[in-house]
C-alpha cells in the first residue's frame, strides 16, 4: 500500500510526502475482548525536494542479513490481553529503588491490552534543510486552513510543470524522455519562444516487484525525466531530477575564460513548479529612475543583476486609499496592497486620499520625500483634512513610515492603533494627552486620536494585540459582562440588590449575546424568568465561578442552568442553557426498604421526604444559601457535604445501622442511603467506564541512526546514534524485563559459559544441558538456550533471559483518569560529519569517576511519570515524576556551531517582501457574538501542575 501526501488549492496539487507499506502479514484470533492480533510490515518514507525535483528517502532502506541488497525497515505488532498487574514502570539505574517506593503508593493501572511494537533492524532517518522547511510549510498551510484562512487567487489553470525560456533567445525542445507536452501530448518537439512558458506533463511506469519505494525507483536510469535544448548548433540532454542550479557549457565566447552558459534552475512559484532555462547573467528592469544590484551568492555559480524601482508603497490601513505622485500619476491601493510605484523618485511629492472613513473623504498635506530624506527620520506624521467640508478643525492623522530595502524606499502608511467598540456605549479613549471619543458601534476604527471630552465611566474589557506587520496596536473593548442564552426559549435577566429589582428586565432571544451592565457589580445579584410566562428564579451571584440548576416553578420547565464563568482577563460570562443528565447538584437514592428519609439544604426551612426505594434528583432551593444537606432517618439528622464519602446516618432496632455515601457517577454526584454494608462497599469501588478501558502500548527499537544533513551546502552535519546494550542478564515480568543486579548479572554468565563449554566438549550427552547449577542467591538455575529458570529458597519461579536491552525504548500505559510513561535510552553518541573537524564526537556517555568500576551498565536517560487526571479539569496531578542522566561529555567546535546555524537559519529571500493582513482584517471584523462564542468553547484558565514527587537528576557534563 502506498500513500502519498498531496498539497495544493483547486485542481492544483503537488506530492510532497510518500509512505510505502508492503508485505503485509496479519494473524487475527479469537475475535472478543480477549482477541489476538498480530502484524508484520516494511515501511518505506520518503520526501519530495523542491529544489532538486527529486524524491530523497526519509527512512533510509538496510542491509539484508547476507548484506548483499537493500530492504525496507521492518516491525512487528501484537495486541495481547494481559492479566492485572499491581506492578508499576521499574528503572533499572540504582535510583530505581526510590522511584518503586513512590509507584509502590500509587494504585496500578489494570492493563487489559497489551499493544507491542518492535524493530530489531537500524531505523535511520535521514533529516534535511529542505524537509524542515517542507515541514514548516505543512504546518502553516494546515494551520490556515484550520483557520479557514485560504488563498484568494487560485489559478486552476496553472500547470504544475511547466518550462520556462529566459535566455534571451528562441530554444529547440526535443526528444523528451519520461516527459509530455501538455497542450498536445502528440507532439515530440517545440521551439520554445523567449520569456515564453510551456506546461509539461509528467508520467511513469511502474516497475515489477522491488524492494524500493516506487517514487524513488521511478528516478532510476530506467525512469528518467530529461529533454534536449539545442541552440544554433549547441544540443544538450537535461535531467530535471536532481536538477538545481546545474550549469551546461553551450560554446566558447571571445572571452576564453568566461565561456556562453545555459543556467537550469527550479523554482516554486504558487505550489507549482518551474524549470527555468537562462543566462548565468540576469538583468530586471521595471522603472525609470532605478538603481543597480549586484547579488554575487556565495551559495550559487550564477550572477544576478536587479534593477528595482526606486518607491514601493504598501496600504497598512483596514481601508482603501489613493496616492498622487507629483500630481502626475494617481495610483488606488487596498489594504495590505503594494504597489511599485514608476513615475516617481527619491525626491517625489506624494498627496494621501482616504475616499470614505467615517462618511468622509479625507486629503492630506503633500509629503516631501527629498525633504524626508535630509531630515533621515524614519517616521511622518501626516495629516489629513476634511475634503468637502470647511470645517479645517476636523482633522485625521496617520504614519508614513519608511525603510530602505535593497536602497529603494519602502512606504508604509499605517496607524498606530485599531480600536474596535463592542460594547453598546460610548467610551472614552486616552492616548497619551489626547481624548477619543469611540461610539458605539463594531464598525469604528479609530485611526487618530481626536480631542472630545466625556464622562462616560463603565468598567470593560481590552484585549491588545500586535498587528502582523508589526507598526500597528489593534485594541478590541468588549463589556465586561455578558449575558449567553443557550436554552431553548427566551428569557429575561434583572440586577437585584438587597431584594429589590434595579432597572427593568432585559430580554435575552435563544441564542442571544448582549452585554450586561450592573450597577453594583460586587454586592449585586442576578435574577432570570422566562419571557412568555414571567416564572422567575431566586436571586444568585454574577460576580462568582459556579453554576447550578435554578428553580423556576414551572410545571413545563422545572429548572433552568446557569453557569458563571469568571476570569482576569475576558470578564464575567453568565450562561443560560437547558437541563441536560448530570446538571442536578444531587441524586438521592434511597435503598432501604422501611426508613422514611427527610432531606433539606442547610438554612432551608422547606424539607422534602424520600419514600422507601425510591430516588429524586434535587437541585438548591435557593443558590445563595450553603450547598450543603441536612438529612435525618429516625430522628435522626447529620450535615452532609457533597464530597465523595461515606459514613453512618442511623441505628435502627430492626435492621441495624442506615449507612450512607457519596460518589460520582460518571458526571452525576449520588448520595445512596443503605442498609447493605456490600453495596456501600461496591459504590466506593464503583470504577468508571472510562477507567475500565485500559491499555499498554509498548514501543522497542534496536538501534536508531539520525543524519543532518544540509542539502543546500551538500554536506552532513551530525549523525545521532540511540545503540542497544551489551547483552544482559533481564528477568522476564509479564509484560516488561528488568535487569538483574550486577552480581546476580555475574555469576550467571559465569556459570553459562560453564554450561556452553560443558556441552560443547559432550554434545551427545543430554544429562549435561539438564545441568542444574547453583548460586548464592538462588538454590536452583537451569539453561535452555539463551534462558534460565532460577528457584529461590521460597521455591518461587523466576525466568531470565540472555539479551541486549532496547536502544529506545517507550511503555505507555493509560486510560481516562491515570497514564504512566517509561521512556529509556541505553546509549547515545553523536559524531560530527564535517569534513573538518577538532572533535570527532560531540558526545557520548562515560563511566563517573565516583561510580563503581564494575556496575552494570546503565541506561543513557530514564523518565518515569505516573499522571492522575480529571475529566473537564485543566489540572494535572502528577504524582510522581523522575528523569536520570548519565554522565557525558560534549565536545564542540566553531565550525560545528556555524554550520548548524546555517542549517536552522532560513533560506534568504531576494524578493520583495509581501505582507498579508488577512488576520488583521479578520480580527477587526469579527463580532462580539463571535468573540464571545470562541471564549466560551475555549476551556478557560491555565493548564495548572501539581507534583507529589518530582526528582531531576544533576548533570556532570564535562565540556
């Protein structure tokens, strides 16, 4: 099975990534909760390199035992159930005693499934500059899309091959190979004009069985992709694979050292890409008055000469606006629009229109730029006036900023801030010295600050943020109440205080979003009713987190459920919705078959009774009250809190004591009365569904090979090596190995190479493999092969095992409310590539000087975290948390530390630079509703951690 990663808009689309799957081996049994499954498979990766028009492997194929050809990496899979185990992630370095202590304390998670996968070949992976960047990409474009923020201008009928002549000259295309003409795949050859673009089409043929990926055994010797260019009498065959700024010699020039060259090149231009036939000089001329640039890269063969308009403007501002340039030429600019401008230079006067801002049509005062450029500042103010009115007092400012770009000036008019208002009054805003009055309406920006004078004073909201271009603050107010209708019907919300009603109700529609204003914000309470009958709720806080089902006296709609969701920085959230299971605060269930039960909230009045084998979901009387219940059961009353606990209600004459309890039941809290002391006990146990479902996921890998490489320079960086361990000694423990201890590790390799050398010298005498040995700490051992049974004093049974212990190796266990991760290296090395070099390693592990010299070896890094979660809770508790490092040396050279630099820095663009406000223009435009809506779905507050336990072991890096 191959699959391939296309990316793309519209019908255009390009393969970046490939994965072959291939011999498949599935063995399914015993299809129930005790199934068996297991699984062989290679695997096969590779990435598409845009600048070499070719496919490289991501996962690097191996040797065959014989080492005669190339395989694909191979691993296995099983899914095996597995009995309870009470036994928590062991580390076998010497801390490892302290850590089973801790897991000793934590109640174990009863794997039912056992998820196994193994490698026992090198996994190497091949890490590219190109792949980062492909990477990087892929990221940004999935996270647009998930953003819903896609391309305006799609060009379907783009190629996505095509072949493009800038020599200068007409080119005489043929005998293509692995290639077609697009237009008319009939065709065998075409002259391809100067500046002229041709659509290519590419095709293949797929090959018998073979152990490559398909895609890079299509780039073979047998599937290439070439053409001919033939040039008065000059023919040269080029190979698009691999092809990346490859330079062929055409003929002999009068200069004997400077000989006619053909540059063949690729690029990507609009996901497509272009094969670019031309000159190894290249000259650009777009404008008049310009400037030359002489771009000799180092990292290139080529020489390029720019020539760029002297004046390049860029509309900074959420509207649309016009520039005069000496009254001569008058351009129109949208937002985030640049636009090269040709009829103008460095000493040009440019005149600013805003042609509607706030129902006005604004002009500004000429701006100079000879004048700017003797006071070298970098930032104007410039003013516009009213155009049609007289009124000269009514005025707007903006900014002109300007930066020098390959010595071309860069305009960018722009304003410092962007306020949106979406409350329902009218604020006043101070900017610096300067007074603004805001109205009240989500479409006003404020683009300059004007000076009016209010005293409007209401408490709101303001979320600041940087606009993408960096120049502009874009200042959202929003209230700092909101009222959120989510139930089915209408309802209507009043400020009370002290019992009595402030203002009138305030209609909220379904599904409604309106700010709300209270007078006493910090004593006030908020009352509700439904509109069509007027059945109101008592009084409950707005200033509090907490929510709760409301009591409506309605015989259709009994209860309704707030929740008040309160933060530092979005303000206060009141949202209404529809009862749903699991909202009641309570569920009462009475299990006895004789006791009448009474309940009541504390500081209430109104007790309500539970009848014999029955049960009632209860919700407050009244929310500003204690939520807590008084329950009495022959005479007979006791407080109960709704935390999870059980304890003695009454002592009855016929059936002994009435015993009680609260748990959680899923999302509902049930408070169960009983006689049955076992079903007490079962509801204490009761797991939830969740927890039940639990699983152990086990990943081994032999040997793992990382390179970094940077295809730009062609050179290898680094090659990170994670090797398994020397073979060991490891008891067998259900699902997991441990290795024994370093004494118990000696006396057995001891006694089996005694054992080996004994059946060597008597091969045909069985009595001698049915051996049984003896060591101090078990009174019986006997060899099978690479194992052994060993029999302590207790006469109980241990198996061990000859083998090396995994490179890297990763045991996850979870379910919904625990999760526990062991990870472990045994051994890293990193070597430097780089040609030169002082240090060959970079770093490896070594043997502390203050350790035993005859320890066993062990583990590079361990990391053991047992987690315990809640569902809808941003907190997470860990209850213990070790990470073990060995000591190391690190070694490094400046050269290594260049080179890397250069790996990570990101390729330089010699075009213009762009700039896209789609998120700045969406930010504005969007509505309260909107905003408040992604409030609420976000669950709220930060992510908070809590430890038990939490041990870093200290580095010793010698440098």
């Amino acid at each position: 099975m191959e699959i391939k990663l296309n990316v793309g808009f519209g019908s255009i689309t390009k393969s970046v990534g490939a994965m072959c799957l291939s011999d498949w081996t599935v063995d399914l049994k015993n299809w129930s909760d005790q199934m068996t499954a297991s699984l062989t498979m290679n695997i096969e990766a590779a990435l598409y390199n845009k600048h070499t028009l070719a496919w490289e492997p991501l996962i690097e194929p191996t040797l065959d035992k014989n080492k005669a050809r190339l395989i694909p990496w191979h691993i296995t899979c099983s899914i095996t159930p597995i009995f309870p185990i009470s036994d928590r992630v062991e580390s076998s370095s010497s801390a490892s005693t302290n850590i089973k202590q801790q897991q000793n304390k934590v109640s174990g998670l009863n794997a039912k499934q056992l998820i196994s996968i193994r490698a026992h070949q090198l996994l190497n992976i091949t890490i590219t500059k190109t792949g980062l960047e492909l990477i990087e990409h892929l990221s940004s474009l999935f996270n647009d899309i998930y953003n819903q923020r896609l391309p305006k201008n799609i060009d379907d009928n783009e190629p996505m091959l095509s072949l493009v002549n800038l020599t200068g000259q007409n080119l005489f295309i043929d005998n293509l190979n692995g290639l077609q003409f697009a237009d008319n795949i009939t065709w065998t050859s075409k002259v391809i004009q100067q500046n002229e673009s041709i659509p290519l089409n590419a095709f293949y043929e797929r090959l018998s069985a073979t152990y490559r990926l398909s895609v890079i055994e299509e780039q073979t010797s047998q599937n290439r992709q070439e053409f001919s260019v033939q040039n008065d009498n000059n023919i040269k065959l080029i190979n698009i694979n691999r092809t990346w700024q490859r330079i062929y010699d055409l003929q002999l020039s009068t200069a004997s050292l400077f000989p006619i060259q053909l540059l063949c090149d690729t690029q990507i231009h609009n996901n497509c890409r272009r094969i670019i036939l031309s000159s190894v000089v290249k000259a650009y001329t777009e404008t008049k008055e310009a400037y030359l640039e002489n771009t000799d890269q180092l990292e290139r063969v080529s020489y390029c000469i720019h020539i760029h308009s002297t004046i390049h403007l860029t509309n900074l501002l959420p509207i649309d606006i016009q520039c005069s340039i000496n009254n001569l030429e008058q351009i129109y600019l949208k937002p985030s629009q640049l636009q090269l401008i040709t009829s103008g230079g460095k000493n040009s006067i440019l005149t600013f229109i805003i042609p509607f801002y706030n129902e006005i049509e604004w002009i500004s005062d000429p701006v100079d730029l000879g004048k700017r450029k003797r006071n070298d500042s970098s930032e104007q103010i410039i003013t516009f006036y009213n155009a049609s009115g007289p009124n000269k007092q009514q005025i707007l400012r903006m900014v002109l900023h300007v930066d020098l770009f390959h010595e071309s000036y860069h305009l960018s008019l722009y304003a410092p801030f962007w306020i949106v208002n979406h409350t329902d009054l009218n604020l006043e805003f101070r900017i610096g010295s300067d007074r603004v009055l805001i109205k009240d309406t989500e479409n006003s920006l404020l683009v300059c600050p004007e000076k009016y004078k209010s005293d409007t004073s209401e408490k709101i909201c303001v979320d600041i943020t940087t606009s993408s271009f960096g120049l502009t603050k874009i200042v959202a107010l929003s209230p700092a109440m909101v009222i959120i209708n989510q139930s089915s019907i209408p309802i209507e919300i009043v400020e009370t205080l002290m019992g009595k009603e402030q203002g009138q109700w305030t209609f909220v529609e379904c599904d409604g979003i309106i700010p709300f204003w209270p007078q006493n914000p910090k004593e006030g309470l908020i009352r509700v009713r439904y509109a069509h009958n007027q059945k109101k709720s008592k009084a409950f806080s707005m200033n509090k987190k907490h929510h709760t089902l409301l009591y409506m006296n309605d015989d259709e709609r009994l209860v309704i459920f707030v929740e008040v969701i309160a933060t530092d920085f979005d303000g206060v959230r009141v949202i209404f919705s529809d009862y749903k299971q699991g909202d009641a605060p309570v569920l009462l269930i009475n299990h006895t078959h004789d006791q009448l039960i009474s309940f009541v909230q504390k500081d209430d009045v109104r007790a309500q009774y539970l009848v014999p084998k029955y049960f009632v979901y209860y919700t407050w009387m009244n929310p500003l009250k204690p939520r807590e219940m008084i329950v009495t059961c022959n005479d007979k009353s006791k407080t109960i809190e709704l935390n999870p606990h059980r304890g003695d209600l009454a002592i009855t004459e016929n059936h002994g004591t009435v015993n009680y309890i609260v748990f959680i039941d899923g999302v509902q809290t049930v408070l169960l009365f009983s006689y049955d002391e076992q079903i007490i006990a079962a509801a204490l146990n009761i797991p939830s569904p969740t927890q039940s479902i639990c699983r152990r996921l086990q990943l081994g890998i032999s040997d793992v090979g990382l390179s970094i490489v940077n295809d730009v320079q062609r050179e290898e960086l680094l090659y990170i090596s994670l090797k398994k361990s020397k073979l060991l000694w490891v008891q067998i423990r259900k699902s997991r190995v441990k290795p024994f201890s370093h004494d118990i590790h000696t006396h057995l390799e001891e006694l089996y190479k005694i054992h080996l050398q004994l059946i060597e010298t008597n091969p045909n005498d069985e009595t001698f493999r049915r051996t049984k040995y003896q060591i101090p700490e078990y009174h019986e051992v006997t060899f099978y092969d690479n194992a052994a049974e060993l029999i302590n004093k207790k006469g109980e049974h241990k198996l061990a095992k000859r083998q090396p212990l995994h490179g890297l190796w990763i045991e996850y266990t979870w379910s919904m409310t625990n999760a526990a991760l062991y990870a472990c290296i045994n051994h890293i090395q990193i070597d430097n590539q780089l040609d030169s070099t002082n240090f060959p390693s970079l770093l490896y592990p070594i043997l502390s000087k203050t350790a035993d010299s005859d320890i066993t070896e062990k583990p590079f890094i361990e990391l053991s975290i047992y987690e315990s979660k809640t569902s809808q809770s941003n907190i997470m508790h860990f209850q213990y948390c070790k990470l073990l490092i060995q000591e190391f040396v690190l070694r490094i050279d400046q050269g290594l530390i260049l080179a890397i630099l250069t790996f990570l820095r990101k390729e330089k663009n010699t075009m213009i630079p762009m700039i896209n406000m789609d998120t700045d223009l969406e930010h504005i435009q969007k509505s309260l509703q909107a905003i408040i809506k992604v409030q609420t779905d976000t669950p709220m507050g930060e992510t908070r951690m809590y430890f038990d336990n939490i041990h870093l072991s200290p580095l010793k890096v010698p440098i």
